[in-house]
C-alpha cells in the first residue's frame, strides 16, 4: 500500500530550447554561475516538499556534466544541508557510486550526517555508468567484470565500518589496516570515528540485471525502479521477491520497493500531453543513448534485444507503458491504486521530476499532487 511519496530530483538546472528538435544534448554549454542554479531550486522544492508532507528527496550523484542535466557531486553534503533547510523531510542518496570514492571516506561522511541530520539521510549506491565520471576517477567501468569485483569489495569495507567496532579487510583492492607501525604497537585493526547511529543502515540501489538483483537480495538491501515499463517492471518486482525468498527473506510482490513514475496532472489529457512533451523528449535526449529505455514490446522483449524497438522513445511510448501518467487527479489516483492491487508490499511511489520541465510548473505539479492525489491514501510523513 502507497504511503510513502517522493520526488526525484537529478539536478537538472532550467533549461532552455528543450524538445526532440532543440538543442542537441551534447551541444549544451553552461557556465559555473547557471550549472550551481540547481542547488537552490534543490532548497526550494526541498522546503515546498517538507510544507506538503512529502516523505523523501532523491537525488542523484554526477560529476563534470556541463551539459546541465544532472550537477551534484556530492550527496551526502547537498543531503546534510538541505536538512538544515527543512523539518522532517528525508533526503536519499540515488546513489553513491562507489567505485568514486574510498569506502571509508563515504561511510565516514555518512555516519556523519546521520548522526547530525537525526537520520534523515537515506543511503544509496551504485556502481556508475558514465565513463566519463568513473575512468576519470580511476575506476574501471568499460570492463563491467571488473568494475562489479571493486564494488562489491568496497560494500564489504563500508559495511564493516558500519557495523563493527573494531575491523580490518585484506582484499584485492584494500589492505587495511596497512602493515606499519602506529606509537610502538603493530597496527592490526582500525575503528571507523564516527559510525552512523541508525543502525542497521538503510541501503538502497536501482535494479538493473539478474545479477544485481541476486546480489542485492542477499545483502538485504532495498531497491528502485523507475520510468519502467509495466511488463518491465512486473518482471523486476518479481525476479527481486524470488530473490529475497531464496535468502530467506519472504517479501511480499513490491516490498521494499521504491517505484518511480513520470505524473503531469491535467484537467484536460491532451492539453497535459502537449506541455509536458517537450520535457519528456528532452529527457530522453540525453538518457537514451545509456541505454535507460526500460520499456517492453508486447512479446515481452525488452527494447533494444533482437526484434524489439532501439529507439529514442516517444511521451506517447511512456504512456502506453504505464511509466507516465498524464490526465486529472482522479485519473492518476487510479492508476496508483491499480498499481497498489499488482503490488501490495510497494509502499513508496516516486515522482520523477521530467528534466526539460521548468521549476516552476514543477512546483505546482507538486502542490496539485499534494492537495488532489495524496488524500486519496494513506500516508506516513517523514519524522512519524
């Protein structure tokens, strides 16, 4: 059952020239002063959220886009001040990528603004899939076997600083403590200052294989989905229940999910088709070419395998797939419930916030979804 609404926020800043036929995405150039507008529409939508009763902020970890599409670098830091900004609302880390950073430097951040923030800061990781942001931090990703070995060694690492007093790790990648001395005494372990006080630590990561799905399910460790299709996405939910029984863990279908959807309320369907349009094909502009088509056709073939659609997808696709929702309250307010009777255990929805849409009308979408959707289930608001 629904109770829980979010909202994601890539850290788009406002673009200008949007739609299938504007400016192409890798032709966009933006100085420091436009690319830094995204932290202050951050706090705005942030302080509108926490006034509505949203529950939770999610935002995404990218470095060196220019283009403007996505311009945090660092999420716990944006997370731990934007709890400054606001009362209760969370802030989820969608994600950390973790081949960016030393796992100890991350579980240290971490801990701190969970001890600071009265944990309100979720915890997000991934592994990454811009080549430009994780080669250029010396991690591996062109070679996908290699990339998912130092990931899976730096959740070993975090998860030790987490959850133990005293730890030490001699894998491949890390050797820790090293072997040296420390004032006269053989350093044989080390205690990670300061450890998060909510405990275990939630963890979050997007679905986005077979085998992330397995490795998930038996690290316990709660997923995403958004902008799916819903042939798509019944297999995901699916696949990750029977995971999770494997490991012992029985979940009912949609349990610790987080389902993300494209929403655009409308009095009128046709005339909400058309503002939002622009928005959504910018979106895939730039999101396509990485592969985050994540539509079926009505074989059940995944877009982009033998046979199916390899396209740059159309609102009207999204629509079709049920990963967008466009028409007047009781209209989505529907479509939710539909969702809540395929998928009981789902109790968080997220609202993904098109790129190319200008805040503005992003922020009365916000304030229409909270006055004519949100009444229609039963919520649990952030700091209940």
């Amino acid at each position: 059952m629904i109770k829980k609404f979010s909202v994601l926020y890539v850290g788009q800043i406002e673009l200008e020239n949007i739609g299938r036929d504007g400016t192409p995405a890798d032709a966009r150039r933006y100085p420091n002063e436009r690319l830094t507008e995204a932290y202050w529409s951050a706090r705005d939508i942030a302080q509108l959220m926490d006034d509505l009763d949203y529950y939770c902020l999610w935002a995404a970890e990218h470095h060196f886009q220019r283009e403007g599409y996505e311009v945090f670098p660092n999420l716990i830091l944006l997370s731990t001040w934007l709890a400054t900004q606001t009362r209760r609302l969370k802030f989820g880390c969608a994600f950390n990528i973790l081949p960016m950073w030393h796992p100890i430097r991350l579980a240290e951040d971490y801990a701190f603004a969970d001890i600071v923030t009265g944990g309100r800061v979720v915890m997000g990781i991934g592994r990454g899939y811009h080549t430009r942001e994780v080669e250029t931090f010396g991690a591996p990703l062109l070679d996908q076997a290699a990339n998912r070995k130092l990931f899976e060694e730096q959740y070993a690492v975090m998860m030790k600083c987490f959850n133990e007093e005293a730890f030490s790790h001699h894998g491949k990648h890390y050797q820790i403590p090293p072997d040296v001395k420390y004032r006269g005494y053989d350093l044989k372990e080390i205690t990670c200052v300061p450890r998060p006080v909510n405990v275990p630590v939630e963890m979050w990561m997007p679905i986005a294989s077979g085998k992330s799905i397995d490795w998930m399910a038996r690290h316990d460790i709660k997923a995403m989905v958004t902008l799916n299709g819903e042939k798509v996405l019944e297999e995901m939910l699916t696949s990750y229940r029977d995971a999770c029984a494997r490991y012992g863990r029985e979940k009912q279908l949609g349990e610790d999910v987080c389902w993300g959807v494209g929403v655009h309320l409308a009095d009128d369907p046709e005339e909400g088709f058309h503002r939002l349009e622009a928005a959504h094909d910018e979106r895939y502009k730039w999101f396509a070419p990485f592969g985050f088509v994540r539509y079926a056709d009505e074989q059940g073939r995944p877009w982009g395998t033998p046979g199916a659609p390899a396209r740059v997808p159309t609102l009207k696709d999204g629509i079709n797939q049920k990963a967008w929702f466009i028409g007047p309250p009781a209209h989505v307010i529907a479509e939710i419930k539909e969702f809540e009777a395929r998928y009981p255990g789902c109790d968080q929805m997220m609202l993904h916030w098109a790129e190319g849409l200008p805040p503005k009308e992003f922020k009365e979408q916000l304030r229409w979804f909270a006055h004519e959707v949100m009444p229609a289930f039963r919520r649990v608001r952030p700091g209940t």
